[in-house]
C-alpha cells in the first residue's frame, strides 16, 4: 500500500516497529492475533490492526502539503478533517479554518469565500450541493479534494445499483458527514433512504410489506429519504450499501433482514431474488474490516479491561469500544491525560455522550493485563502516550526503549 509523508509527531517508534515486523511476518494479513509487550508487572496486548488508515493518513498529507505551499493564502476545510481532535487542531494551529461543524452547521459563511481560497474536502467526502456551491464560487475541488477512494467506492456501488433501478438504501448515521455524503450522491441517481439501525430496518420493512400506512413513512423517516420518493413505488427493488465505518455484523444483519423481506412478501426464489433485492456485498472498507477483525481476535484473550484510544465522535472508535464492552470493562479516552492517576480514569461513555470518571479502574492483582486498540483517525503517538502513562504507575516495569530493543531483535 502507498506510503504517506505524515507529520512525524503522529508516529510512534514503537508502535511502526510493531506494524513493521508484524507486516513482514505476516505479509498477506491472516494473522489477527495481539501483540503481547511484556513490560512486566503491565502486560499490553495490541491489536494487529489499528490507527491511521489509507484514507486518514492521504487526506493528512494532502492537508498538510497545502499549507506548506501556499503561505499566505485562507486555506479552508469544509468540517472536520477526520474524527480526531488532535489531528484537527493541529491544523488550525496552521491557520486553517473550518466552514462547518460535523453536523453541516456553517461557522463561516460560505459567501465570505472568494475563488482565490483552498478549500479542502475532508476524507468523508461532501455532498454535490457543496460541490457545487464551491465551483460557482470559482475554487477549484479537485486539487484539495482528499476523499477516500473507498467512500468513493461506495458512491460507485450506489451508481452501479441506480443503473438497475433499484432504490438505495444506505446504512449510516444520517448526521455523520460520510453518510450525508453518501446520500447526496446515491440520491442523485436513484431514490434513497438512510437506516440507522436494525430498529429501522424493521420499521422500513413495514412500509415495504404494507403494514404501516405509507403516508407515516415521511414523517417517519423525516430527513432521511430523498426528494420525491414515494412509498408505494420506490420500495418494490432495493439494494443496501453502507457508511464505510459500520460494525460489519451490523450491516449484514440488515441487508439480511431486509433481503428475507423481499424474499418472503415476493416470493421469490434463488433464482428471481435479484428482481427485487440488489446482490451487493457490504460497502464497509478494508480498515473497518481489518480492525473489528482484530479486536474479535484480541478479545479472545483473558485480560482485565480494554481501553481504545481515538476522537469521541468518530464512528469507526465507536464500534471498536462497542465489540469489546460486550466481553469486558472498557475505556474509551481520546488521550492519555484522560489517564487521570492509577486510580482513576476520566472517560467517554458514547451512548450517553457524556465523559465519566471511574474509580479502581486497574486491578490490584499483578501483572495487569490490557487490551488496546485505536480509531483509524488516532495518530500511534497517542497511543503509545497511553501505554507509557500506563507503565508509569508501576515501578520496575520495562522501559519503552528496552521493548523496541527487544522487538527490533526478533
Ligand atoms: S476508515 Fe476507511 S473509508 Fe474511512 S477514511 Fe479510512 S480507509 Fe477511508
């Protein structure tokens, strides 16, 4: 995979030693399993996979690369870069400034904007009213568009299940800019509608089979469906893309429900299941993948809590913390000064969006074992900050220094 030129202070040695060796070893990503560093009375368990993602680390250099050609020019992003408060302010420290909020709420007007400005498209990519808005202004989207090409895989799936009209629908949270972006572009080539979840699905299977009267779908699925779609008509041929960022059991679990529908009010066979239901395979991209993946494996593994590092608002974290809250005491922290004391922990409980602080959260009994892992928009600099803040609490651990030694040895 192509290498990127990211600002060194997001790397850690060691953790690029770990990625390095474990590459090498294991070149067509088969093994999942952790990553033990034994410091002693601590031992860490990584995750195979984690931290910055193709998608993360092309849009950082890209954003980083403009800065540094075009002194004294506004350079502008439309939101947030990625879902990472570090990597955000950084940038701002730069003298970038951001157009919207996360949630498309302008905080600078777009008509204050003139064709001599940057703006940058975040990796989640934007939708084609913004596009175009931008081009009318006379700024050039291209050349400072750093969309992943896997969201933009996603917009071609969309493009490709149009094609054969069938009516998208997107699994997404509809606030989160990717899916905005998804929408506006599935929307433009077919009707769509975005679920949040299996609850939704349920509820859309509704309006698909009859059940509920078609006019409650609007209000329903208020700002969620796209202009002009009508019930009766637009829910007889579906096919489900997704955020690239979902838990993958998630979507399938969906696009499975969804398809037993069709199958069950069309009667349909194995061999007249794509008049009705699209084939497509999920659209979540090979990061997502690879880091569930790896933190299903890492939970195989007896440990007394998990912490995962990364931006509060960042779905793909989100999902992490969610498949190890299942098998055991997790923290979700965004740095490791949310690491208060060996006593204490101050940390992000998402489904109450709120930062709590528990007490006790490290066992008494020695050595501690603590699974890691981290959202593809966390810098490995933090991470290795959490595993150092760690070991500090405990005398006559292992250095840093003295794990790369050994790990540079293998
Ligand atoms: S998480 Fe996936 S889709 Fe999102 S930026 Fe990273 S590689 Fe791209």
């Amino acid at each position: 995979m192509k290498q990127f030129d990211v600002p060194v202070f997001y790397r850690s040695n060691l953790i690029s030693l770990i990625k390095k060796k474990r590459k090498e070893k294991d070149k067509l990503k088969k093994d999942f399993t952790p990553t033990l560093l034994d410091f002693g009375p601590v031992q860490i368990f990584l995750a195979r996979h984690f931290g910055f993602c193709y998608g993360v680390e092309n849009a950082i250099e890209i954003a980083f690369k403009t800065v540094e050609q075009n002194p004294g020019k506004r350079i502008f992003l439309l939101s947030e870069m990625i879902h990472n408060p570090q990597v955000n302010a950084d940038l701002a420290n730069h003298g970038v400034r951001f157009l919207q909020n996360t949630e498309g709420k302008e905080l600078i007007p777009f008509d204050s904007l003139t064709k001599e400005d940057i703006v940058l498209i975040p990796a989640f990519g934007t939708t084609l009213d913004i596009e175009k808005k931008l081009v009318d202004i006379g700024i050039p989207i291209e050349k400072y568009n750093t969309t992943c090409p896997f969201v933009e895989k996603v917009w071609n799936r969309s493009a490709a299940i149009a094609a054969k009209d069938y009516t998208i629908i997107i699994h997404g949270k509809p606030s989160h800019e990717e899916t905005r972006a998804t929408f506006s572009h599935a929307s433009a080539n077919a009707p769509s509608v975005v679920v949040k979840n299996m609850a939704q699905a349920q509820r859309l299977a509704t309006y698909i089979t009859g059940a509920s009267p078609a006019q409650n779908f609007y209000e329903e699925f208020k700002n969620q469906y796209s202009e002009g779609f009508d019930v009766e008509k637009d829910l007889q041929r579906i096919g489900v893309v997704n955020q690239t960022t979902m838990l993958a059991s998630d979507t399938q679990a969906i696009a499975d429900f969804l398809k037993q529908v069709m199958i069950d009010k069309y009667q349909l066979t194995k061999a007249t299941i794509a008049e009705r239901f699209a084939d497509t395979r999920d659209t979540l991209c090979y990061a997502t993948n690879d880091n569930q993946t790896s933190v299903l494996e890492m939970l195989n593994t007896p440990a007394d809590l998990a912490i995962v590092v990364g931006g509060y608002n960042s779905s793909n974290t989100s999902h992490l913390v969610e498949l190890c809250e299942e098998k055991l005491s997790t923290y979700y922290i965004n740095n490791s000064e949310k690491i208060l004391s060996r006593k204490e922990i101050l940390h992000y409980n998402f489904h109450t969006k709120q930062e709590i602080l528990t007490a006790d959260y490290l066992p008494t009994t020695e050595p501690i074992r603590i699974l890691i892992t981290s959202g593809a928009s966390c810098p490995d600099a933090l991470v290795e900050d959490v595993i150092q803040k760690l070991i500090s609490f405990y005398p006559g651990t292992k250095s840093i220094e003295e794990i790369i030694a050994q790990i540079a040895n293998t």
